[in-house]
C-alpha cells in the first residue's frame, strides 16, 4: 500500500468528514446570512437615500419661502421708507409755510408799530406846535402857515 492509496483514503475519510458534519449546509448558511446582511443594508442605504433626498427636497422649498418672505420684507420695508419719506417731505413743507406765516405776522407787526410810532411823533409834533403857538400867541395868519408846515412834516414821516 503505497502513500497514494492512503492519499486517497484520508481524502475518503476527508469528503465523508465534512459531509458528516454538514460544513457546505454551515457555509451556505453563513453565507445565505451574509447575503441577507447585505440586501438588509442595501434596503436601508436605499431608504436613507429616499429619505435624504425628501429633506433636500423640503429644505429647498423652505429655502425658495425664506428668499420670498425676504423679498417681501424688503419690500415693505421700502415701502415704508417711502411713506416715511413722504411724510417728512410734507411735515417739512407744513414747518415752511407755518414759519413763513410767522415771518408775515412779525413784519405786519413791525409795519404796524412804525405805524403807530409815526403817528405818536406826529401827535408830539402837533403839540409842540400848539404849544408854540399858545406860548407865541401869534397871529392867525401865522397861525395858519404853523399848521401847514406840521401837517407837511406829519405828512412826510407817515410816508
């Protein structure tokens, strides 16, 4: 018996050892589990996918919302400005007329104290002329020129 004989035997004893103790129904166990591993993985991997793809969906609507609330903000907001610049310019033009009002007043005013200033030196005039005349006790006819030249002064201050 030759080593070749015995190569054979303990291949024999070899195949009936592993049949005996079932190692292809182990391997293809492991390797139906491996299998089964990664088709549950290649589910979840497919799931977060759809999942991820949801979120970026929603995040750009979220997005495309926040740039139009934006746009509308800015467009209330100049708006606004734009009222608010309106109605400085009218509060502006309303201070205008009022002090121009006010300067009006003031110079009637003004017109009207030199008025009456003219006036109470042409009544001082005419008193000083008639007391100069009592105290003079001149005659009518120079009475009468007295009058006319105070009347002519009274005349030229008023205007």
């Amino acid at each position: 018996m030759d080593a070749t004989f015995w190569a054979l035997v303990a291949l024999i004893i070899f195949f009936v050892l592993i049949a005996y103790l079932k190692v292809p129904a182990m391997i293809t166990r492991a390797l139906d589990a491996r299998a089964g591993k990664i088709r549950d993985e290649l589910e979840t991997a497919r799931r977060l996918r759809e999942e991820a793809q949801q979120l970026l969906a929603e995040f750009q609507r979220r997005r495309k919302e926040a740039e139009k609330d934006a746009a509308d903000l800015v467009a209330a907001a100049k708006r606004e400005a734009d009222m608010m610049l309106a109605e400085a310019h009218a509060k502006t033009e309303d201070y205008v007329t009022r002090r121009t009002a006010m300067a009006e007043q003031k110079i009637a005013q003004a017109e009207r104290e030199a008025v009456n200033e003219v006036r109470s030196t042409a009544v001082d005039i005419a008193v000083e002329a008639a007391r100069r005349l009592l105290a003079d006790k001149s005659t009518a006819q120079a009475n009468n020129d007295l009058f006319k030249t105070s009347l002519e002064d009274v005349k030229s201050k008023l205007n």
